[in-house]
C-alpha cells in the first residue's frame, strides 16, 4: 500500500481493529478508565487515522491507546512495542541531515517517515510518559522531537532505557544505526 491510497479495505479495518482491541485488553494497565467501545467509534469514523494505525503496525510499532484529551476527545496512541518498531531503523534525523551525508546515505529519514504514515515523533516528555508504561527500548534507542536550537546547530535527541533509567542523547542529525528508528504518537 503506498502513502497515496490512505483507504484500507473493509477487511483490513476489521483485522486492524481486531488486533488493537487485543493488544488494548492484553495491555489495561495502559489505559484503566479507557473503555474499548469508545475508541472502536472514533476509529470507524476515520478512516485516514486508521490508516496511520496500520503504517505502525505493518511497520512494528504496535500501536495502542496510552490516554485521552477530554478537551479534545481524542484518544491518544503511541508506539509500543518493546524495542524500537522494526520497520523504521536505520534512518537519520529529518531530510537535511539525509541530504548532507556524502556516502552511505540511509535509505529514509525520520521525520519524512512519520509524516508520509499521518504520525509525529514522540516529544522527550511523551517518551518518558510511555516509559512509565513499561520498559521499552533496552537493546534499541529511538529518535525524539528535537528542539529547535539543536537541530540549527546540526544535532538531534534520541532515548533509551538503560540501567533501570530512561536517557537522553544528542546525536549529529546525520548518523543513523541498526537499532536507531523512531517511535510515533497518533490522536484518533
């Protein structure tokens, strides 16, 4: 499926929603006041959100319900799978760093990936919150929201759990590893 057909079939849906809905059983503690009724309607109402659920799941990111904006009734799905998803490591920062390396160019970058799946990387505050979740990110790292100022100066933010503690690195925007991807939030 490329990023311009952003329809799933009617089966597709169906097993998407059938796979959130258990991983949303399996997983209450991430969402106790949460009930699953209520984030099947918003998901059969947009049918685009869905589609973005499903880049993160075909791309590893097991994606599930971690809150909701009462303010906004939405309801708020990050990454969660153990490690970093898969099917977005190896990928620099944003396209000027990807565009600024002479050789051995990774093949995508971070934020170019999340936008083309309707999905934003999480923030430094949103990768701690998910880590209070759960332990996530122990062999791998993933890229976070970088400030402004850093990514001028030619760095980038990226977090991992290690030694019973969530980090934050720096980075040049450029380099990119195997077990470097990205995590991404979604509100439905």
């Amino acid at each position: 499926m490329t990023g311009k057909n952003k329809q799933l079939s009617r089966e597709q849906q169906e097993e998407l929603c059938s796979i959130l809905k258990a991983r949303f059983e399996k997983n209450r503690h991430r969402h106790e006041e949460i009930e699953w009724a209520g984030v099947q309607e918003k998901l059969e109402a947009d049918t685009e959100k869905m589609w973005s659920l499903h880049e993160m799941e075909r791309t590893g990111g097991e994606p599930d319900v971690v809150g909701y904006d009462q303010k906004k009734d939405e309801y708020i799905f990050y990454d969660c799978s153990k490690e970093s998803p898969k099917g977005r490591r190896s990928v620099c920062f944003d396209r000027e760093a990807l565009e600024s390396r002479k050789k051995h160019k990774p093949e995508n970058n971070a934020i170019d990936m999340a936008a083309s799946m309707g999905i934003t990387l999480l923030t430094e505050e949103q990768y701690r919150a998910l880590q209070n979740l759960g332990e996530f990110d122990l062999k791998t790292s993933s890229w976070v929201q970088t400030p402004k100022d850093i990514r001028k100066l030619g760095g980038a933010l990226f977090c991992d759990r290690r030694f019973g503690h969530v980090f934050v690195y720096h980075n040049g925007a450029e380099s990119y590893y195997a077990a470097r991807g990205f995590r991404g939030s979604l509100r439905v």
